[in-house]
C-alpha cells in the first residue's frame, strides 16, 4: 500500500483517509443530489399460501397483506411488483393478499405479478390482479383449480377388527370423525363449498385477464401450464424476468429512469430477532455434532444420519405440508403438487 499510495510517516503507515472523514464527504455528495422521483416496492410471497401470520419461506394471509398495506400507506412507493414463487395453498389467505393487492390498484398505485419457477394455483390467485403479469418460459403456472380433502381410516381399522358405533343427534353428528366413512350429506355439503371457491377464482381470473368466465374454465379445471403456453392462453402478459417486471412497474408509475427499488420486509421484534440468532447459534452446533466432534453420542448420530435421512425425508416433507394445511380445520385449499426438478 506504501508503494501505492505512499507513506504516513506520523502513523507509520501508508497515507489513508479516516472512515468518519469518508463518510462525510459522501453524506455531503448525497445531501446535494435531488431525491429520486418515487421508488418501486417490492414484495416478497415465496412459499407455500398459509393462513395467519407467517415466518419468511411461507406466504401468510395477514404477513404478507401487512406487506401489501405497508406499500400502499408509503408516499414513496409509487408502484410495487409482487415476486411470486409459490404453488399456492390457503384460499382464505389467497382471498386477502388478492383484496390487498385490489386495494393498490384502487389507490393509483400500480402492480406487476412477478413470477419465478412455480406460481400456481393459490400463486396465480394472487396474481390474477396484477395490471400486468411476467412469467419465464419454463414458469409452472395455472393450475386454476380447488379441493377440500377429509382423510378417514374406517375402512383401515376394519381389517383390525375395529369397529365404532354412537348415538347423534343430529344427521351429521360425528360426521368428521376421522374413524367413520363420510356421509354423502357432508360430502354434498363439502363440494359445495368447493364448487363456490372454484366459481370465485373463474371469476378473479376472468376479470383480472378481461376474459369471461367460461373462456378461463376452458384452461383451468386444474391444468398446469408452462409460461410460454401460459403466455399464448393470455394468463400472462410478457415473458420476462424479475428486472423486466421493475422496469414495467416504474414505466406504469411514470417514474421515467430515476427511482429506487426497495424491498418491503417485515421488520422483525426483539423477540424474533433473538430466536433468529439462537437458531443460528444450534445450526452451528448441529454441523459440529454431524461431523462427530461431540464424542461417542455425536460419532454414532454421524454414522446413522446419512443412512436414515434418505429414507425419512420424503415422509417428513408429506407429514409438515398436511400439518400445516391442517391447522385450521374445514378450510379449502387451492395447491399445485407440482415442482420444478
């Protein structure tokens, strides 16, 4: 560094600028540049649609609307693209995040769906909104479909020998014991509901994509679509990518080239902030247990992890996907089991 730039005989070193002085050279550059015109938010929804209040890697229905609401409440913002990557999930929340990005039209405020490798399903509900929809090529799309599901084991128990009886009340008492078949009264009852969730998303999609109704049931029904054939049906507007959805965003706010791109994240609590560290902190120490520095438990987790995980990790990803669509009993989901390998 001497040799580049010199001597400091006082300090013995080589000829440097403070960082407090750097600083206030820059802040001064700054203060006499004009703000930009406006700036365009951008909100994450990146997993799969749950109802509630959710952690990052899963889109909630109140989360991510507080995201939503926090654009539409920020002067800056002038425009927002919503980056989806999701196979979909709650209608419930679904039906939020769709009013809230509704509401941001409302207020003059622009919206690009942004899509990246999977939004279907409850991720194109929350897209159909949008003013304009970008997609890649290979985007796993559509999906436009619902279902409800009531797992019951009767017929399991059966072949054990087991058997159950009771007295009701009612036609329907203990219809959503898991340990008895379902009534067609309750399965006449539970379609129905799933036939008012289907006509409702017909008609988000048809009126976020100017069609009618029956011309969307011609490509919906369930079907899955790669962005290109997406594209040629009209669910989307523009083969593009995440920069593309910015730049159509500020064109659509009239922002010209001068603006900010900001994400809009929630802001985490002490509380969060803490639990965050902590499960770094165990991550660490997992890795340190794995590679058998731990002792004679450690060394024999070591040895029989790599066998097992395999083997439990399909099962594992079923058990969390019910458990966390299960929470809430008696709500209609609207997901693609779809993937991209």
């Amino acid at each position: 560094m001497i040799e580049l730039v010199g001597p400091d005989e006082a300090h013995h070193s080589f000829r440097s600028v403070s960082l407090e002085d750097y600083l206030k050279v820059v802040h001064r550059e700054e203060s006499r540049r004009s703000p930009p015109a406006g700036a365009i938010g951008v909100v994450m929804a990146s997993g799969e649609i749950l109802d509630g209040n959710q952690p990052s890697g899963t889109i909630g229905g109140e989360s991510t609307t507080a995201l939503l609401r926090r654009a539409l409440e920020d002067e800056d913002i002038r425009a927002v693209v919503l980056r989806i990557d999701s196979p979909g999930g709650s209608v419930l929340a679904s039906e939020q995040i769709y009013r809230e990005v509704q509401a941001l039209r409302a207020a003059g405020k622009p919206v690009v769906a942004s899509m990246s490798d999977v939004a279907a399903s409850g991720g194109y509900y929350i897209a159909a909104p949008a003013d304009a929809i970008y997609a890649s090529a290979n985007t796993i799309t559509g999906s436009i479909g619902v279902f409800a599901t009531i797992p019951t084991f009767d017929r399991t128990l059966a072949k054990l020998g087991v058997q159950v009886d009771g007295v009701g009340t009612t036609a329907l008492s203990g219809s959503l014991r898991l340990d008895r078949p379902l009534k067609p009264e309750l399965e006449q009852l539970i379609q129905a509901g799933v036939d008012h969730s289907y006509d409702e998303f017909l008609q988000h999609v048809a009126a976020g994509r100017h069609q009618s109704t029956s011309a969307i049931n011609e490509i919906a029904q369930g079907r899955v679509w790669a962005g290109s054939e997406a594209l040629r049906l009209g669910l989307v507007d523009t083969l593009g990518g995440y920069e593309a959805a910015v730049k159509e965003a500020a064109k659509r706010a009239k922002l010209g080239k001068d603006y900010n791109v900001r994400v809009v994240e929630p802001e985490l609590s002490f509380t969060e902030q803490l639990l965050l560290n902590m499960r770094t902190t165990i991550a660490g120490v997992s890795r340190a247990v794995g590679s058998g520095r731990g002792g004679l438990n450690a060394g024999v987790v070591a040895r029989l992890m790599p066998q097992l995980a395999p083997q439990l990790a399909p099962l594992q990803r079923e058990v969390r996907l019910w458990q966390r669509f299960t929470r809430v009993p008696g709500r209609t989901v609207a997901y693609c089991f779809c993937a991209v390998e």
